[in-house]
C-alpha cells in the first residue's frame, strides 16, 4: 500500500493494521525517517524546516512500482510505504516504511531495499530552511551506493 500524504502517521497503528487478523506474518521489519535539526555530516548548519514537494500522480507512481519490485524479490505479506509532503519540522515524521513476511529475512531485506530504492527514484524535492538560508537538497553519493547493491546483473 502507498500513500503520499500531508498528515502525520503513527507507526504502531500502521503495524497494528498491517497485522490485523494476518496470522501468517512472522516478522515485520519497518523504517521511519524523521527531519533532523542539523545539515551534513559536521552538523554545523541548523534547520528550521524541510518543505517537500512532489508530482501527484507520479510520485505514486513511481512508489509503487518500488513495491511492486520488493513483492518480486521477496515473499512479502504485506507492505506500506507512507512519504509526507508539505513544511516539516525538526522532529517530524517524513516517511514510513514497514514489510512484512513469514520470515525475518525477508522483511529485513525488503525493507532495507525499499527505503534505498526510496531515497533515489522515489520523485521527492526537499528544500531546507537553514540558519544560511535556503537551500534545495542535493542527491548523496552515499544514497547511491546504498540502492546499487540492489542491482539485478
């Protein structure tokens, strides 16, 4: 399940749903971002708060197909991906992802994949409010390198 909202989420209630009456699942695996007060890795930067823009349409889009992907790789129960849009402050909750298998590995894996796979093709703008001024987030390397080892040969 996707979703692209400007609403909060609560993690135990997405789980609490997710597991509702499903017996079969053996292990929930989840990820949840929030916005931090600090830019880069110095943390010498503070932020005020993270304005996050998208495509409607194409951003569920291209959110579900990540999941389609992860369901492919991996015998997966079920999965959410929730990603906010709009002003955010530190402490905010940003995105919520959670996959749920008959088996650990599975939704470690899965979840791992779907967050980095996330982070790069998920279409998601963020501009930061800073004690610099404002500024548009540049893609990481590291972000990159994370959704590799994801590669297909």
């Amino acid at each position: 399940m996707i979703r692209v909202q400007t609403e909060d989420f609560d993690l135990g209630a997405e789980i609490a749903r997710m597991t509702d009456g499903k017996t079969s699942i053996g292990g929930i695996c989840s990820f949840s971002g929030l916005v931090r007060d600090i830019v880069g890795e110095a943390g010498d930067t503070g932020v005020a708060a993270m304005t996050l823009e998208h495509y409607p349409g194409m951003t569920e889009k291209a959110l579900q197909e990540i999941e389609a992907e992860a369901r492919d790789r991996w015998p997966l129960d079920d999965v959410l991906i929730v990603h906010r849009y709009g002003r955010l402050e530190p402490g905010d909750n940003i995105v919520l992802v959670i996959a749920a298998s008959a088996h650990r590995d599975a939704a470690f894996d899965a979840c791992r994949f779907l967050i980095d796979w996330l982070k790069t093709k998920a279409p998601f703008w963020k501009l930061e409010e800073t004690t610099d001024g404002t500024n548009w987030v540049e893609a990481k390397e590291s972000d990159d390198t994370a959704a590799d080892r994801w590669n297909k040969d």
